[in-house]
C-alpha cells in the first residue's frame, strides 16, 4: 500500500484491500503459529457481526484487557468496522488505576482476559458506566460470570449472526482512546482518529524502510508502539509482525531467526541485557537490521558486536511521527528532522516564542493535515486545553536543534517518571500510597538508575501515633500496583517541602543527597539482595563505553526486572521512542 491516500486510512479498510492482496501471507507469527492476511480478515469480520449482535454499536466505547495474541487483534479490528472506539488497558492494572481508565473513557463494555476477570467484582459498584463485561476464555479459566457485579457472558459464546457490517467509518472518526501518563493528574485519554494512528504507521514504514518485512513485536500490545508502528505498519507494508507475550533475553535472537525478522521493536531496556549476555560466535549470525527505539547511547556497541542499528523518531500517542530521519540517514543522538509534510515543528520558550539553532525549549508542534493529531483529551478540557495554547501543540518536553534542523531531546518538563519504558505518572502512584493507612502525605521522584532509565523513589510523611516500614509499603504497593510503579527507594521524613503555593517542591526532593538518594534512604534491591544491583554496574559500564552520542538527553533507560521486565515498555505521553 504505498501509494497514501489520507482519506483511506481506516483500519477495517485498510485491512480489507491488504487481505485482498496478501490473502495466504502470513500477516500475524507467533512462536506456535501465523495467522494470514485472510484469516484476520474473516476473524474481524465474524466477531464484528457477534459483537452487534450482543449489542455494541458505533460510538460505543469498549474496554480491550487483553494480553498479546492474535484476539487483540481480530478484536481491534471488529471493534474498527463497527465504528466503536477501543479503549486499549495496560494488563496490570487493578483497583483504582483500572476503575480510573474504564470510568473516564466511558466504557460501557468491556473485553477482558478470563485471568483478569477477577479484578472486576473489587470495583464494579465504582462503575456505573459499565454495562456489560465479555470474558475471553471464561471457561477455560473457570471464571464466574454471575459473580463480577455486572452482567456478563464468554466472549467465545456470542453467535455469528450472519450477514454483513454495514457503517460507515471516516478517517476522522474515533478509533481510540489510547491512555497517556498522567503528570499534573490522573491519566488521560488521548482521542485517537483513524487518521493518526494510521498515517503514524505508514510513516514508521519509510523511516525503517519496513516494506514487506517481518517486525519482532515484545512490547505489549496495549501501547501505541506496538500497535501502531508494530503492527499496523506490517499492515500497511504488506509484511508479517512476530507477537511474543514479553522480552525474553535468552530466547531473543533464536526468536529473530525463526522469524527472519528485519526490525525489531524495543525500549533502551533491552539493549544493555542483551549486551551484558556474554559473546556467542552466532553473535552476527542473524537478519536483524534495526532497533526502533527511544534514544540511547548504546548504538556503537551494538553495531559492533551485533551489526544492528538504533533508530530514533520523536513520536507520541497524540502526535504520531514528529521528527525522524530518512532511512540510512540517521545523526546518533538526534531524533530526526521535522516531519515536514505533516507537521510544523518549532522550540519555543515559556512564551511560546521560536528559538533559534542550540537553544533548548519545549517542542511544539502544528498539524499542516486533517486528524494526524489527538482531537484533545477525552472528558478533560482542561488538559486539553493546556496542551492546545497559542495555536502550538505543547509535547511538555525539552529539545534543541542545530544547524541542519537535526533535533536532540533534553528531558520532560513534566512530573513524570520513566521506568522500563514507561512513563509513570507520579500522581496515580502517590494517589495509591495515600490511602495507605498509616501514611500521612508522600511525593514520588525519579532518580537516576544505573542503567541510564530513573527508579522511582517515593519520600513519605506517617500519619501520627503510627509505624510503617519500607517492606510493609513495598507489599501493599505490589497488591495494587504494576510492577513499574513499585518504588525501589522509600524514605520517611517529618515534612515534605513546599513552594510559596503550598505545592511539594519535589526539585528539592531531586537535589537532596546524590541525585535524590540520600543516607536514610532505603533500598529495595540492597535489602533484598537483588543480583539487578551487579547486572545494573555491568550495563552501565557498557553505557559509558558507548557514550560518543551527539546531544544530551533522557529516554527509555532501565534493564528492569530482567528477561520479565520490559512488559510494561512502550509509549506512553509525548516522548523519543
């Protein structure tokens, strides 16, 4: 599909003329199995017509909790042709972060892994916008439907009700509503139209030059990384996405091979594991060509011992593609030029007004096209309206350019912490942690991690006349919260500081101490013994070692919880990937 026309990127068509083109290719690999272009197609098509005949209708904004496999897929297609709107869930989340997605997205359906399902029954009577729940796999699992606190029925019971879809569905039209990191609050829905996931895949496809290939795929699904330039862009270039469950270090390049990947994608996370492996003669013996990725040192390392590239593009769940560069025409260190065609990009200061060559500010962008940017934040003017001032779309983060219009990103300008991939939002972790009983108030930072990512660090004030130690606060944050935003530091203090508006000033939190971290501060890996401390000094020995990059930045940094801990990479808000 390489002739762009803007009016027909709508997922469930584009799907329809590539199956008709590559109807036996494989479009979907997975370790077991492929699925072809055709087969997708009919799957979309057949739980199209059971979703409308169990009563989904366009505009309907459904809940997807799903894991990776080849369902998510058929599901984010169905839902497509139907003219309702995904509302895709990180598979970790539970209590309030769950409640806080389905609730302000407006889910009144939800699709859900039968092993999730029981998450459900804690917070139905907090949802009274949900209507109905569609268990996949609900025998399988033993999952009882009568007991979730909302009607519900296996997904794999609803009847094929014959006939056809008939609605019409327009490149403006919502397609998504993809969850961002929350920084001065909860996490927002971005508003995602046909036209911006879709033309952020087709432009994945020329800065990779991923015509035709296979894309290894060991971020989760649920993220726009691997849904968009994953595998809508194998969608668009005719060409197959190899879907694991997770990153696996010792089965990553047996994987590569068996699925003659070309690209694969990835957060920094992954490469200081992969190069702290120890060397093999089957080293270069593999047909890998690029990492697409966030920014990172490591590029020279990596295309010495294993003959692959890192790419870097700035995109976002808001903005698709902003900058890249021409394939084979990468700066290491930088993010691209300005995606001219669609966009206007600029560096600007707190006034909004453009600077010029070296001179670091926010990016902003303008879209020069039609539904290539977010539509706003769904149910949140007011974020909405901070994003969108002075005719800019603010991204919140920090870059510079040079001479050549080349643009290198600096850091967030936001209250965010970067984890294995992701962007935490500090405000949903100190939200969860203030209702523990015994904690009074407490403030979430990020510090510098060994692997060149931030650990989270949380500094906490206790309630009077009570006790709390760091293992019983890591406990209670593991029952409620994603392995990402489990605090590795935690520090008790009489009183968090305060600017004059009474808000916690957190950069003095930050300059505490060495970077944050100061003598109290306790540990989680040192009191548990964790080898991630060794693994962590080895990898940033490999860091430094490959530290000629151009520019100076912060992204996806942190091997995290080793082979298991790149689950929650992807993208989250605006930033390099």
């Amino acid at each position: 599909m390489r002739k762009e026309t803007l009016e027909s990127f709508v997922l469930g068509d584009v799907l329809r003329s590539q199956a008709q083109v590559h109807r036996r290719q494989p479009f979907l690999k997975f370790r077991d199995g492929e699925v072809t272009y055709g087969e997708v197609d009919a799957a979309a098509d057949r739980l199209a017509r059971s979703l409308s005949g169990a009563g989904v209708r366009r505009g309907d904004h459904v809940g997807v909790m799903l894991p990776n496999c080849a369902d998510i897929v058929h599901i984010v297609f169905a839902l497509a042709r139907l003219g309702a709107v995904a509302v895709p869930i990180n598979v970790d989340y539970k209590s309030e972060l769950l409640r806080h997605v389905l609730d302000s997205s407006d889910s009144g359906w939800l699709i859900i892994d039968g092993p999730y399902a029981e998450r459900i029954p804690q917070i139905a009577d907090r949802l009274p916008k949900l209507g109905r729940v569609l268990v996949r796999g609900a025998a399988a699992s033993g999952v009882p439907l009568d007991r979730l606190g909302k009607p519900a029925r296996d997904l794999g019971s609803l009847p094929d009700e014959g006939g056809t879809v008939d609605v019409r569905v327009g490149f403006g039209d919502l397609q998504a509503i993809m969850y961002t990191s929350g920084t001065t609050g909860p996490s927002k829905g971005a508003m995602v139209p046909h036209a911006l996931a879709l033309t952020c895949a087709y432009d994945s496809l020329d800065f990779l030059d991923r015509w035709g290939k296979t894309i290894y795929c060991p971020l989760p699904l649920f993220h726009a990384a691997a849904l968009w330039d994953g595998m809508l862009s194998a969608l668009l270039g005719g060409g197959s996405i190899a879907i694991v469950e997770r990153f696996s270090a010792s089965r990553f390049w047996d994987d590569v091979r068996r699925f003659d990947a070309k690209v694969c994608m990835s957060v920094f996370s992954m490469i200081p594991i992969l190069l702290n492996r120890p060397p093999t003669s089957r080293d270069r013996d593999h047909p890998l060509e690029t990492f697409y990725m966030g920014k990172s040192n490591l590029d020279e390392p990596m295309r010495e011992r294993f003959g692959v590239r890192s790419v870097e593009t700035y995109t976002s769940t808001e903005a698709g593609i902003a900058t890249g560069s021409p394939y084979g025409e990468w700066r290491v260190g930088s993010c691209g030029q300005a995606h001219e065609e669609r966009f206007h990009v600029a560096v600007v200061d707190e006034q909004d007004r453009e600077l010029g060559p070296g001179e670091p500010g926010e990016l902003v962008l303008r879209p020069k096209q039609p539904f290539v940017l977010t539509t706003g934040y769904y149910g949140n003017w007011e974020a909405t309206t901070h994003c969108f001032r002075n005719m800019w779309f603010h991204t919140g983060d920090r870059v510079w350019r040079d001479e050549d219009g080349y643009f290198y990103f600096l850091d967030r300008m936001k209250d965010a912490i970067r984890r294995r991939g992701e962007n935490i939002s500090a405000f949903d972790l100190e939200t969860e942690i203030n209702q523990h009983p015994a904690v009074l108030e407490c403030a979430a930072i990020g510090v510098p991690s060994e692997l060149e990512d931030e650990d989270i660090k949380v500094s906490i004030v206790v309630q009077p006349d009570t006790g709390l130690d760091p293992e019983e606060l890591v406990a209670y944050c593991e029952e409620r919260l994603p392995r990402s935003m489990v605090p590795r530091y935690v520090e008790f203090v009489d009183a968090l500081p305060r600017t004059p508006t009474d808000k916690v000033a957190k950069y003095k939190l930050r300059a505490q101490g060495e970077s944050g971290i100061t003598e109290t501060t306790w540990d989680r890996e040192a009191a548990t013994g964790s080898p991630q401390g060794a693994s962590a000094r080895k990898a940033l020995d490999v860091r430094e070692a490959g530290a000629g990059a151009q520019g100076a930045g912060t992204a996806a940094r942190e091997a995290g919880a080793g082979e298991a801990g790149v689950q929650e990479a992807g993208a989250g808000e605006a930033g390099v990937r």
